[in-house]
C-alpha cells in the first residue's frame, strides 16, 4: 500500500494562548518525541505544510470572518510595537499572539497539501499535525480555541477542486465538532459522523442535526469498549451506505480517559480500533484515502500515545 504523510510546519509551534492554557505548543513536542522515541516516524512522509489560500478557506468560511481574524492579527502586532498587550481575546478561552494568523494558515495548508497528495496517489493517507485545532470554528466564528476549520475547508476543496461527489468526515474529540457541522450541515456530498461527550462544551449537537449529520452523544464516564459498540451500530452501516471517495478526521484525543478536560474512558487501543475501522470503509470506497488533523488531546502522555496509535493503523507499522 502507498505511504502514510506527516505534514507540520514550524509555524505551529509559535501560536499561543498564554501560560498554563492546556491548548499549548508543547503538544506537538509531545507527539514529535514520542514518534521518534518509537521509530514511528521513520516510516512516515514527512512534509512541510504550505499556506493556504485564502480562496480555499474561504470555500468554508465568510470573506468577513477571514478578513477580521487578519485584521485582528495585523492590529495587535501595532499594539505590541506600541508597547501593548501580547494578546487579543476573542472568548475567555481563546486569544491570538502574532503568530496565530500564520499558524492557521500552516493549519488549513497542511489538510489541503495532504488532500492534495493523497488524491494524487503519491500518499495513501496522511496525519496533519497541526494547531491551531478547528472543528469550533464556524463559518463564521472562532471559538473554543479554534479559528479556521481545517477539515471542513478541506473536505470543501476536496469537492470543489478535485470534484469528489461524496465525502465523509469522521470526529471522535470528546467535544462536538459544532463549528464543522455549521459549515458542513445540509450539504448532501458530505456524511459527517461524530461522538462526543454530552452535555458538555459547547453544548451541541444533540437538537435536530441536517440529514447529512449522525452525531452521537454520550454521558461522562463511558467507557471504550461501549463507544465501540456504538460506532459499529450506527457509524459503520452509515459509511458504508454512504459510499465516501475521501474520508477526513477531526483526531481529537482529550475523551482518552487521562485527559482531565473531558470525562469519557477511551484509551489508545480504543483509538486504534476506530481508526482501523475508519481504514475499513476507506479501503472499500475511497480506494484507501484519509486525511487526518489534529483536534483536541491536552494530557501530554496520552496525547502522544494515542496519536501514535493513530498513525501505526494509518501506517500499518
């Protein structure tokens, strides 16, 4: 089979959020030593994530949501010339530095490159190691620590630029993916299918979803074995009938049962089985084609053996 992509960018590491916030540049150190302490990472196609355009986000995301992310980032570095804050808030849990424009470029750039590759056939499947994370951002909105939704605008592009009739997005974060079901509901190409603790932040995905949505919600405390058993009743027949020629991935890993922002008992093997199962439909519709991105995953260990998980089914290594 064709290879596994690693896409990041240096970029990524210089956003954030001020001291002690879980959503920090040393999660990306911690995935990065635990795939070289491993070996994992020799096996990987490592490859250094472009900037999107802003005519491919904006295939997800209003002209006016972009423009003001870029004209916030351009006023604090006047600011801090002027000897102002090192921050600008956008919600209590979430600011921008300087650096958090070109992050999110890197971030949006990584999923599109790897859609890229991947539909080219020089990759099988590809993981984006990237933050900012995006599935809260919405059309129109940043939040939850989000400000472009990577794979909503590469689930997009994958339609509209490469002319894919139907793709599905997979999100297993403890948090609902609210902000790619904003930009993603109602449109037919697309089979979104998500689990998540619930009620929980931010408290969606349980009213009505569009047709295209199959969102799962479960309470505090349940535990793998019993997501599995979910997701083979509802998810898999779903996929399946859906027929999906790419699928993407929101990887969030904070329902890992060490991760103390949420409350749900997933461990690696739990996220090993998901994948595997995500590779099954893949390699029966999509011709094995997967696009991943990081999401959430804020205790350090976990996040990094859980991702390392991830990517040893994505790689079979």
């Amino acid at each position: 089979m064709g290879a596994t992509g690693y896409f990041t960018h240096r970029d990524c590491w210089k956003h954030e959020m001020g001291p002690g916030h879980p959503e920090c540049p040393e999660r990306l150190d911690a995935i990065e030593d635990r795939l070289l302490v491993t070996g994992v990472g020799d096996a990987l196609d490592r490859r250094e994530a472009p900037e999107a355009s802003l005519t491919d986000i904006e295939l997800a995301h209003g002209r006016m949501h972009v423009a003001a992310l870029r004209g916030l980032s351009d006023q604090l570095a006047d600011e801090i010339a002027a000897g102002g804050p090192t921050h600008a808030q956008i919600d209590p849990d979430t600011s921008i530095n300087v650096h958090t424009w070109a992050a999110s470029l890197r971030a949006a750039g990584a999923a599109l490159a790897a859609t890229d590759a991947v539909m080219a056939g020089e990759l099988e499947n590809a993981f984006c190691a990237v933050r900012p994370p995006g599935h809260h951002a919405c059309r129109d909105k940043a939040m939850g620590f989000c400000f472009l939704n990577n794979v909503a605008i590469a689930a997009r592009y994958a339609l509209e630029r490469h002319g894919l009739k139907r793709v599905a997005v997979v999100d297993f974060d403890v948090h609902h993916g609210n902000g790619t079901e904003d930009i993603l509901s109602n449109d037919p190409r697309v089979l979104m299918v998500g689990i998540f603790q619930h009620p929980f932040y931010p408290y969606t995905g349980i009213d009505q979803p569009a047709p295209n949505m199959l969102n799962l919600p479960v309470p505090a405390y349940t535990r793998g074995m019993d997501i599995r058993e979910m997701i083979e009743a509802s998810w898999m027949p779903r996929l399946d009938a859906f027929k999906p020629e790419m699928i993407f991935i929101s990887a969030g890993f904070d329902a890992h049962r060490e991760d103390d922002l949420g409350q749900l008992g997933m461990t690696e093997a739990d996220y090993s089985w998901i994948t595997s199962r995500i590779k099954d439909v893949a390699r029966r519709h999509a011709g094995g084609r997967i696009v991943s991105c990081l999401e959430g995953g804020y205790n350090l260990s976990a996040l990094a053996r859980s991702v390392e998980a991830h990517i040893r089914e994505l790689a079979d290594v």
